[in-house]
C-alpha cells in the first residue's frame, strides 16, 4: 500500500480510493487512488525506491486478500471510509482543529526534497498510536507489510526538517506557537529524564496516550511517564492527591492548575470515524493536548503527574445543532463503537473529556451516514377476504433500509400443517389471491422482502381460515364479573362448528325501560367482551350472533344482568354542634348526595390528636349522623373527617375539619419571691411558671399587693414577664403579695401569700400647701410637716409658677412659710412642697391652683392714628353713640359711607390692656386743655370738632369696675389744614377741535413744597363727569372735540389737607370749522387776458361754499377781483408789461353765523411775455411763442418735496462713501 505524502498546500478536496472487483483473482481488488491537482502521492517500488507522483492522476494498486488496507494519515488529516454503489472510498479530509502536542501537524516542503524525513515519520508510527485503526496490518499483504514495518524505528532530529537543497521547511508558526512548543518540549525531556526514557528530538511528536480497544499498554512508559504503574497513577488522580514525596500546592496554585486542566479539556478534537456498517460504526479520537496557558516548571518543582482522562460520547441525528443523546460511556479508552443505529441514517458524533469532576467542553461533530442494507422483517400477511375455496391476503411495506424493495416472497404451507413452506408468490404487489382452496380448512403463511442489498428474513407465520357454512346459533351469554359502570361477559362457539371455522359475533344489548330494543355493542372474534359506559344498578338484556363468510345465525337466548352499585360521596357539612367544652365536642353530618345506587350502612368517624393527620383513630361507627367525642384535652388540636360504607363500597373522607377545645385557666403558681434586698419604696419579684397551663399558653401574670392592715389587694403588675418590680412603696413597711397566671381561658387561682418588709426612706409627700393672698400682688403660703419615714426633715422646697408643667423653685429651707410678691392681679398659679431628709427626697405634693383678686385695668400700651381710608363712619356708632334707634341704624348701613375731614378730626386705634379680672367698661381719652373725652369698651374712636392745623397731646385710660387704670404714655397728633376752595375756570383759545381752559392764578416760579393740585372732569353723554386732567398745572388743553358743540366742566382743588368741594359747572362751545385750503388756480393768457380756475369743494353741513379771488399787480396789495360761487373767473384789461398774482380762498356762509373764512391757496405768478425781433427765423418765432406762454411758478407742497427729495439723495450718497471708505 503507497504511503501519503506531503505537500506544499493541501487541498480541500480529499483523496479518493476506489475499490474495484477484478476478474484475475478470487479475492483480488484493484485499489484506485485519486491524485487531485497540486497534490502529490509517495511510494515504494520493490527496488526499494520511493516514486513521487504528482496529481492529476490515478494509481492503480491490488489488494490481494481483498480488504482495504491500513492508511496512515498524517498529523492533523482524519481518514473516513464511505462505500456507495459498490465503490468504497477512503476520504483523507483535514481537521485544522487537530494539533498533537501543541505543534504544528505538517512541515511544507516541496514534494520531493522531505522524503528522507517525513516517509519514516509516516510509515513507523509508535505502537500505542495507530494500533486501533481500520485494517490493521493482518490484513495486508507481505509487500505492504515489509514497506511499513522496517526493521528499526527511525529517529530522526532537527537536521531531518530540512530539506535536501539545504532550505528550511516551509511553516506557518508564529513566536508564540514556537515559545510554547519549545516549554511543551523541554517538560518533556524532563519527564522522560525522570523516567529514564529516550529523549525525543525538538521536532518529533511525542508519543500519544491513545490506546487501542481491549490492548493493554505495553512497558512501563505511559503518557511519557515512567517508574509509576498507570493503577497508582489512576488512583492518585481519582483522589485528587499528589504521588508521594509531592508536597501539597498552595490554593493559589490548585486554582491555576485547574483551569488549565478545563482548558486542556476543552481542546479535545473531533472524534474520527473509521469504520461505517449498516447498524453500527466504529470510533476513535485523541486525547487532549497541553494548552499555552500551562506554564512552564521551575526547577525546584517536581513535574506534575499526567491527568487520567474519561470520555462521554454524545449522538444525534437531527443536525448538528440536535439534540445530542449520551451513546456510549468508554472510560479512560480512545475508541468506541456504537451499535444498534438505524441504516441508511445521517448522524452527528460529538465526543467530551472529563477529568477530576471538570468536564470539557464538547468537540466539534463528525457526520456520516451509516449504510443501506436489506430490508426489515415485514409484518405478517392478514386476511382482506375470503370465500370456502379462495383467500385474498394483504401486507403492509417495510422499512427499506435505504434501498428500494423490488419483489415480496411469500410462503404457505399449502394446508398440509406441516413445517415444509413453498413459495406461492413472488412480485412487487402488496397483496395476493389464492384460489381451489378447501372449506374450513386452515393455511400458514409467511413473508419476507427484497431490495438490491439482500432479502429479509421471513415474517412470523400466521394461520388463516377459509369459510364454511353458516353457524348454529349460540348459547345465551354468562356474566363474568359486573363492575359499577360495566358488565364481562363472555359465550361459547356454536355447537358443532369446525374449529378451522373464521366465526365473528355480534353482542346486541338492550337497556331496560329504554325504549330503543337491541343495539349492536361488540362485533369480534373474541368470546369474552367487557361492555362499559353503562349505568349503575341498571339492568340490561343481552343476546349474541355469530356469523361467517357465509351468513349471520339465529340470536341465542336474552340474559339479563345488572350493573354494581357506585359506592357513595363523601358525607356533607361535617361540623361541631354547638359550641366545643374542654374535654368534649359533638360533631354532625348531612349523608352524602349520592348513595351510589345503594343505601348508606353505617358512617366511620375518625379523629387525629394533632394537626399532622400522620394516626387516625376511629371513634365512631354507625347509622347515625351525629356522635359525641370526649375525653379530650383542654385547649387541644385536633382533626376529625367521616366516610360512608354501602353496598358499593366505601365512599370517600371527607376533608379534615380541624377542631380546637377551649383552653381553661392554668393551675396554681408558686409563692413569688424577693430578688436581692428590698428598696425603701420598691421591691423586685421573681417566680417560676404554673406546673398546668390549662391547654393554652400562659400569656399574662397578675401580681396583688396586700397594704399593711388592709385586707383588700390591689394588682400591681399584669403582664408576660416572669419578674417585675413593685413601686411606690411606703419605707418600712410590710406587705402582701400573691401570684395567679393566665392564658386566653382567664385567670387561674392566686397563689398563698408571700411578706417582704421595705427599708426606710426618704419623706412622704407633703400635703397641700395652703395659700393666702394679702393682696393683688402678694401671696402667703404655709404647709405641714409630712411622715419623716423613719428620719427628721431637713428642708422644704416650694416651687411657684403660672403653669402646672413649668414651676420654678422659689424657696429652699426648714420653714413652715413662705412670702411671695411681685404677683400680676388675676392671674392663676401653681406652687407644690417637697420635703426631704438625710435619705433622700420625697416626692412633690399635689399642686395647689391659686388665683390672685382682681385689680383695675393695666395701662394701654400700644395705639396709633387711623389712616384717612379707615376714617369711615361705620353704622353711625361713633357720631351719634350707643342711644340710636334700629331704623337710624338701617339708614346709616344703607346709606354710602361718609370720610371725616382729616382738618377737623383725628382716628385712633389701641390695643386692649389686661383688664386684670375685670371687663374693661370705658376709655377716657384725655386731649389736654380740652375736656376729655369718655367711650364705650371700643379700641377705636374718632375724634371730631377739632381746630384744623393744630397739635394735641393725647393719653388713654382704662376703667373697669374696680376703678380707672394708669394713663398710657403721651403721644401728639397733628390735624391738617382745610382743603383748597375750587378756582375760576376759563376758556382762552378754542378751534372747531381744541378747547384751552386756565384757571386760577399762575405763579411766577413753581414752589418746590406746592402741593396744591388741581383735578378736571368732563360730563359725557351720559350725564357723568369724566377725569380729563389731574395735576399742578393751571393749563389744559382739551383735544379730539366736534365743531360747533357745548361742552361742560367742573374743577376741584386738593393737596395733603383733603379734596375741596367741586367748582360750579362751567359750558364751553367750539366754533365752527373753516373751509380746507384750496390747491393753486390755474391760470391761462388769453392775448389781453386770462382765465383764472380752481377746485370745487362740497358743502360743509349744509353751510354753502363761496370763493373770494384775489390779484395782485406788481409790487402792490392783493385786492379782491370776484366772490362768488363760481370755481373759474374771466380777468380782462391786463397789461402787457406787468406782472399779476393770484390766490383763491373757500369761504363757508353760516346760517347763525358770520362768514368764516378758509386759509388761501399758493400764489401763482403771471409772467408778461416777452417781445421779440421781427427778423427772427421759424424756429426762433416757435420758441418766442413758447417763451410767450405763461410760465407756472413751483407750488409750496412742490418746493418742499423737492428739498426733502434733494436731501434724501444727499444722505444716500455719504452712507455710500462712509462704507466704502470707512468701514472696509
């Protein structure tokens, strides 16, 4: 067999090896290797030569014992057997992924330059290396064998990479890939030293860990280890132990090595499939290879020992994406085969690594697609129909297998009963008619299918009947077993039919009282049918029919036969009746609502002690539908359900209905005793739980205190704890204390008295002191001496304050009394005594209210003048006092408030004193020289009639019933002077538009402290005077008014005193308007004359419109040349030589009125014409005619739009240059 070798490039398409049949020998095939372009294909000659051979081609080769024989692949290529059509090819396809030992698989070389290195490499693999591949070498013939097997094993170094010329083989490493292969080489030159083993060159692979299936490893040397067994290094890894003589690594290391053991699981290779069959396939892979991220060892470590590795293989056949089912479990082995696959299949192989509870990740799947093969075993022939003397049989198509099925066998026995079958069909038809077969008798048949693979084995061998006459009628069914809802039955063949006879039935039943008759139910061969769906405790007629090809017969006898009764439903409304005692309940129930068809025999109550339900015991069994539970725990859970028992059965439980007893009051307690000694006012008890706690736990304590000499107690302390602290005992003293606990039922007995005797102390507290006011502002308070408790007082403290909570100490000493002053009239205080010895303090007394006598009012300490908008009589109460009627206080209310002069009066406002006890009934107010004056119990009051621009100074006094309080402090208050009278208002200019009104007299320079102002006011339309002007000025000039129309005003003067009155009402009437002023006439030389025209203007309000023109000659006056209404007028009589002007004017004839006169329009100029020479030419004489026209002189609108338009163009053109030169 050639021997791959190695290329520059490898190609994606594989190599193919054809097989061929050949007639020269038995078993002599013709092996076809296909070289594909740029590949080249290396082998032996018998010379001994190596022959290269460079694709495109095709070697023939022979095979002599007729098997493929063993390939050799390189490093990195996976071979795959496939056999289609009767040709098997091996297909070399490359595995990119796979990289042994962390180097690369292939040195690229020119084809025929490596041999002397690579062929050796190929052809003498390490023992433990290619031992499981497909076709081992008892399979080759003797020349095959001598080329691969030499007679020492070449080693070869880092010269053999080389080539022959002297270059280096081509390789795709990169630094990193060299570094990490150079530490991966020297780790193993240092195991192998340890062991003893031959060092390997740099570029040698070391030897691989995969074995074969079911062969041992050979020698000592496993995994490049040696001197330990491969069991001890197996047990040491499965304890996660090192070998001995390791020491144990730090955490920090274990974690590194532990991921570096995942990664190398992760990098396990695809497997590789080297042998497909119908139903099975072998498999091989490698096992992982150090990664890069295993660091090198220091030289002080020991080398770590090699992992031992278990494989998981994984299968699925709906993709690679599938679902992958575990498919064979191999342990520590290299290879697997799997069995019981479905031919003609496409699967997807996918291989794990584990090692030490770390499992790697999947590899990359391999595909392949098992083998046709012949056909599965078909299902037997069945009967489609028959008559006595033929029989049509039908079968079903098998699987395939990947091949199509060609022709069916089938095989009878031809009715003679015997193991000897012929064939009676053979075709590709799926059913078959036989014919001139015998009545009744009875035929075994067979069957098997074809496909070009082969033929299947024959199916099971089923026996068919033919028909026979028509049957006798049958015996009347028997009942079997009833059932609630169903009923067995079961018949017997016709009598004296042929057992060989193919006899059906037919069971008809009828329900009774239906109505329906007999209803078909079963129609079968089988003597035995179970008819369900049927009704409880309901009786039904049967009868059966049998029949064959022939004919149905009679039917037999009608049986009848009843259903089982159901057994009930559960009992309903199981509750306690009435209200559960201690030791017992009642419990009732309702029976159930379906009896199942039967009555109700007898109830089962059963009851669980606790709420696990884990024992049940019954405590009742009867008719009745209430029972009784005693003897039960107080305070105790407890579960309780019932079920009924009928001819149907036992129905079933009800649910647990859950059931609590009362608790009672817990037991008796033991005495309560004293912890450590007692205090002078308190004592701390402690006692232990009742021995009963009545079925509930104890919640409560209640602890009574028995005063000395009392025979009631009281309780001085309930609650859960068991100790508590007693207070506010008297030093001293002996007292009672008894004990009772409690829970949700109450409280239990008190326990026997127990005495504890208190130490002395400080005082008890004083009485209350008494108090007693000497006056309004002085107060005495005496007190009593309080039980000392064993020891004399020393001292008293009194506390005195105007609140219960804030009392200050207001004296400290050994007196009985105490003299407080200072005190406000009216007030309420508080003031308790404590007294206190050389023990300590007592507590306070209880605080004694005291109120001091009432006093006259306090003085007023805050007032101040009332504004002019609050100076309001509201409802009259201050002019007219408290003596006016109702109706007068309607009116007033009604009536718009009135201000009072501020020259004349003056508001005041205070605050209320402290009345001291006593309402306040009156103020005096006193204003100095002048009588005071008295008012109401009121905090505001105006004063009237006074003298304007005059001071006062005023003070206020209180007065209640016990007298009149002290006068507030003296303040002054001013009243303003009267207000201005209204000026005379006159007019001094009017328009037809404008009116202007003056009034008073204008000084001749503006005061700076004038505050005089005026207001003027204009009556509309409506009657009402509107604000035109408010202000200093004496002027105002009233615009936007209608001709010829009365107008009326009224003027007010005010400054700081107030407004004055208003003026009496003054009419003012605007003129009539003139005419517009006309445009310029128009004028026109008629030879000693002209014709002198103007605008017409409309009448103005029905005023007729006249025009006055005027003319002026020279250097003279204007004079009058017409009035009248025409708009032109002829001038005559002019004068060559002089020059005439001309303005017109509108004049409007009032009806009540003079003439009113209009402005007069522009001048327009006459020029005389000029006269010229005789001899003058045609042109001149036209521009002397021209010349003679009147020439029209610019109207003033004229002149004016063209200065402005002059001065326009001006500012255009120095904008212009401003920019031009200036800016940029």
């Amino acid at each position: 067999m050639a021997v791959l070798g190695e290329t520059r490039s490898w190609s994606p398409n594989p190599w193919e090896f054809r097989r061929y049949n050949c007639d020269f020998h038995h078993k002599s095939e013709v092996i076809l290797v296909q070289v594909n372009p740029g590949e080249a294909f290396t082998i032996q000659r018998d010379d001994g030569q190596f022959q290269c051979i460079t694709g495109p081609a095709q070697v023939p080769m022979m095979s002599p014992n007729g098997s493929v024989p063993q390939i050799y692949v390189p490093p990195g290529y996976v071979q795959q057997i496939i056999e289609e059509n009767g040709v098997r090819r091996v297909l070399v396809l490359p595995q990119p992924e796979f990289h042994p030992s962390g180097h690369s698989p292939l040195h690229h070389a020119p084809p025929h330059a490596h041999l002397q290195a690579f062929i050796p490499h190929i052809m003498h693999p390490h023992p433990h290396l290619y031992s499981g591949m497909v076709g081992g070498t008892g399979d080759m013939s003797p020349q095959y064998i001598s080329q691969y097997h030499p007679a020492h094993p070449t080693i070869y170094t880092e010269q053999d990479a080389h080539s022959a010329h002297g270059r280096p083989a081509f390789s795709y490493r990169d630094d990193r890939t060299i570094k990490t292969h150079e530490r991966l080489q020297k780790k193993l030159k240092e195991r192998q030293g340890v062991g003893g083993g031959v060092t390997p060159s740099k570029d040698s692979p070391p030897p691989s860990p995969q074995k074969s299936r079911g062969t041992p490893p050979e020698g000592d040397l496993q995994n490049g280890l040696a001197g330990k067994s491969g069991e001890e290094q197996v047990q040491h890894s499965r304890l996660g132990k090192s070998p001995p003589g390791r020491e144990e690594a730090e955490p920090a290391e274990l974690d590194e090595a532990a991921k570096a053991l995942q990664e190398r699981l992760n990098s396990i290779c695809k497997p590789v499939v080297t042998d497909i069959q119908a139903r099975g396939v072998s498999l091989s892979w490698v096992a992982p290879s150090l990664t890069e991220s295993e660091e090198e060892p220091k030289e002080a470590e020991e080398t770590p020992a090699e992992p031992v590795f278990t494989y998981e293989v994984s299968v699925s056949y709906n993709g690679k994406d599938g679902k992958y089912k575990a498919a064979y479990s191999s342990g520590v082995e290299l290879s697997a085969t799997l069995q019981e696959l479905r031919p003609a299949t496409d699967y997807h192989v996918r291989v794990q690594a584990m090692c030490n509870r770390l499992q790697g990740v999947p590899s990359e799947p391999v595909s392949f697609t098992t083998l046709s093969c012949e056909p599965d075993i078909p299902s037997p022939p069945r009967k489609a129909s028959g008559t006595k003397s033929s029989l049509v049989l039908q079968w079903k198509a098998p699987c395939d297998n990947g091949s199509k099925i060609q022709n069916y066998i089938l095989h009878w026995d031809e009715g003679k009963g015997t193991d000897g079958f012929e064939q009676c069909y053979y075709g590709p038809q799926k059913q078959y008619r036989l014919t001139k077969l015998s009545p009744a008798s009875r035929y075994s048949f067979r069957l098997a299918a074809k496909n070009d693979m082969g033929v299947s084995e024959f199916s099971e061998v089923v026996h068919i009947m033919t028909s026979c006459s028509v049957p006798a009628p049958p015996l009347s069914p028997e009942l079997v077993q009833p059932g609630v809802t169903w009923l067995c039955l079961r018949w017997n063949r016709p009598v004296g039919s042929p057992k060989e006879d193919d006899i059906s039935y037919v069971l008809e039943m009828e329900e009774e009282g239906s109505g329906y008759g007999f209803q078909p139910s079963y129609d079968g061969d089988e003597l035995t049918h179970t008819v369900r769906n049927l009704h409880r405790s309901t009786t039904f007629r049967f009868r059966v029919i049998a029949y064959n090809t022939e004919g149905k017969s009679n039917p037999s006898p009608v049986s009848e036969f009843t259903t089982a009764p159901d057994r009930p439903s559960c009992p309903c409304r199981l509750t306690v009746r009435g209200k559960p005692h201690p030791t017992s309940f009642r419990l009732t129930w309702d029976p159930p609502k379906d009896n199942g068809g039967s009555d109700v025999t007898k109830y089962v109550v059963e009851m669980s002690v606790d709420l696990s339900g884990c024992s049940w015991n019954r405590v009742y069994s009867g008719l009745g539908t209430e029972c009784a539970c005693d003897g039960l725990s107080p305070g105790g859970s407890y579960q309780a359900r019932v079920h009924c028992i009928s001819a149907g059965g036992e129905s079933p439980l009800t649910e647990a209905l859950q059931i609590q007893t009362p608790p009672v009051p817990p037991g008796p307690c033991q005495l309560p005793r004293a912890v450590g000694k007692p205090k002078a006012r308190e004592v701390q008890l402690r006692w232990t739980p009742p021995l009963v706690d009545g079925g509930s736990a104890v919640s409560s304590y209640s602890v009574e205190m028995f005063a000395p000499q009392a025979d009631e107690g009281r309780e001085v302390y309930q609650g859960s704890e068991l100790d508590c602290t007693v207070g506010s005992l008297l030093p001293g003293r002996t007292y009672g204390f008894r004990l009772r606990a409690g829970n949700k039922a109450g409280f239990g007995p008190f326990s026997e008295r127990t005495e504890v005797t208190t130490g002395p102390g400080a005082p008890e507290a004083c009485r209350p002191p008494h108090i007693n006011c000497k006056s309004a502002t002085c107060a005495v308070v005496t007190w009593e001496v309080p039980p000392c408790n064993g020891a004399a007082v020393s001292e008293y403290r009194l506390e005195w304050g105007a609140a219960e909570g804030s009392m200050q100490n207001y004296y400290t000493g050994a007196a009985l009394s105490h003299e407080l002053r200072g005190l406000q009239p009216a007030s309420s205080y508080f003031c308790r005594v404590q007294a206190g010895n050389v023990t300590g303090v007592g507590p306070f007394s209880d605080a004694v209210f005291c109120q001091t006598p009432c006093s006259v009012p306090a003085a007023v300490s805050s007032f101040h003048a009332l504004r002019e908008s609050e100076m309001r009589m509201e409802g009259g109460d201050t002019e007219r006092g408290e003596e006016e009627d109702e109706d007068e206080e309607d009116e007033s209310e009604e009536a718009p408030p009135l201000l009072y002069s501020p020259s004349t009066c003056l508001g005041l406002r205070w605050e209320p004193p402290c009345n001291h006890g006593a309402e306040i009934t009156s103020y005096l107010i006193d204003l100095g020289e002048k009588q005071p004056v008295l008012t109401g119990p009121v905090t505001k009051y105006i004063l009237q009639n006074l003298q304007p621009d005059t001071t006062y100074r005023i003070r206020i006094q209180a007065l209640n019933s016990l007298g009149a309080g002290p006068f507030s402090h003296t303040f002054k208050l001013k009243t303003k002077p009267l207000p201005p009278l209204p000026p005379r208002l006159e007019c001094t200019a009017s328009s037809h538009q404008t009116l202007r009104l003056k009034w008073g007299d204008v000084p001749a320079k503006a005061q700076p402290t004038d505050s005089l102002q005026y207001q003027l006011q204009m009556e509309d339309r409506n009657g009402r005077f509107i604000f035109l002007y408010k202000g200093p000025c004496h002027t105002h000039k009233v615009q936007r008014l209608n001709e010829s129309t009365s107008y009326t005003f009224r003027i007010q003067a005010f400054n700081e005193a107030g407004e004055g009155p208003f003026s009496t009402v003054y009419t003012f009437t605007t003129p009539c308007s003139p005419p517009a002023p006309l445009k310029a006439p128009r004028v026109e030389r008629v030879d000693e004359s002209c014709e002198v025209s103007w605008e017409t203007l409309p009448p103005m309000k029905g005023d007729p419109i006249i025009y006055c023109l005027q003319c002026m000659q020279g250097n003279s006056d204007f004079k009058q040349i017409y009035k009248g209404l025409a708009t032109s007028f002829h001038f005559s009589n002019m004068s060559s030589s002089v020059e005439y002007r001309f303005r017109v004017c509108a004049i409007r004839q009032c009806q009540d009125a003079p003439e009113i006169m209009g402005a007069y329009s522009s001048t327009v100029i006459l020029l005389p014409p000029r006269v010229e020479p005789p001899a003058t030419s045609s042109g001149a004489g036209a521009k002397s005619s021209e010349a003679q026209k009147p020439k029209r002189s610019l109207t003033d609108e004229q002149f004016s739009f063209l200065i402005i338009a002059l001065l326009a163009v001006t500012s255009i053109l120095i904008a212009v240059a401003i920019q031009y030169f200036v800016i940029e």
